[in-house]
C-alpha cells in the first residue's frame, strides 16, 4: 500500500514539474516600404507584449510574411525588480530565427533590476521568417502559478536589392552603346 502511495505521489510530481506556459503562436504583418524596410514589434494576438499568466516553460512562435532576400535585425528584451521574480519574471532560455541562434546576453542587474536581452543582427534570410523563443516564465519550480510576466521585442527587415529583368537589359544597352562609342573615337577619319 505504501509503494502505491508514492508512486502516485512521484507520478503527480513529474507531471507538475513538466507543466507549461501557455504558448503564443503568432503571425505578425511586417509594416513600412519595401523600398525603406519593413518592421514590427512582437505581441500576443491581445497587444503589444508577449504575456504569460501561467508560470513554467514556454516556447513560443512568431511567423512574419514575407517573400525574397533581405538582411534581417531581430531583439528581445525583459526587465524584472528584483522583488518580482517569482510573479513577472521571463528567462529566455534559447531563440532562433529560421533556425539561427539569436545571441542571449548575460543578465544584469541595475538599481534592483534585472535585465535580460537577445538579439541577431544584419543577417541575410529569405522568405517568411519564423522566430521561436524558448523559456521559462515565474520562478523555476513554481510551475502552475497565476503570474504576469511579459517580454517585448521586435524585427527589421531591409529588402534586398535585385534588379528585375529591365534593369539588366538596360545597363546591358547603356554598355553596349559606350562600347560603341569608344570603337567609333579609335577608328581613323
């Protein structure tokens, strides 16, 4: 009877600590000109963090639509007092976009603040671009807990330039007719 008792009472403790944030996955219109670079902020579908009301892991998914190559700037960033850990605290634990490493930055604490930021800068990628943040929102341990935690972040994205099909048949003309003026001027008169 007592093998039974802590069975259940192991069985209930795993399945407590495997117990999850809820998840954000999002699609997020990327805004501005093509011609001068396309942005947006992360949010949930509600607004203009990324909250979690839930403490425990997350992994959450940002998909941004857009089609062609460019070079691409991304960020995250969290601040927490330091007497609000167990209730508004984020750790990011990785990030990728597309499948590259963002570059997780040492915390650091200023004036009973903590900061903790993410980022990967001027890289060339193509086509729609998805970020996955990986983490843990609360306390470590405290998983289940009603808590308000929340991150922010963002994307740049500068449109590569690839010439269309005209601009090539017209600096292939515009050479062609300095070729021909160049053997004009060396022919004798």
């Amino acid at each position: 009877m007592m093998i039974k008792k802590l069975a259940v009472a192991a069985a209930l403790a795993l399945s407590g600590l495997s117990a999850q944030a809820i998840d954000v996955i999002h699609t997020i219109d990327l805004l501005g000109s093509p011609a001068v670079g396309l942005s947006a902020g992360l949010s949930d579908p509600s607004g203009t963090a990324v909250n979690h009301n839930l403490s425990g892991i997350f992994s959450d998914s940002f998909t941004f639509n857009f089609s062609g190559s460019a070079i691409v700037d991304v960020w995250l960033d969290t601040s927490v007092s330091l007497g609000n850990l167990a209730t508004q605290q984020i750790v990011f634990t990785s990030a990728t976009l597309n499948g590259m490493a963002l570059t997780l930055d040492p915390d650091l604490v200023l004036g009973g603040t903590r900061f903790s930021t993410a980022g990967l800068f001027q890289v060339p990628a193509e086509g729609n671009f998805t970020l996955v943040v990986n983490g843990y929102a609360g306390l470590a341990g405290s998983v289940g807990q009603s808590i308000s935690a929340s991150y922010s972040g963002g994307i740049n994205v500068i449109p590569s330039a690839v010439p269309e099909p005209e601009s090539y048949a017209l600096m292939l003309a515009g050479l062609g007719a300095i070729g021909f003026m160049a053997r004009r001027r060396k022919q004798p008169r």
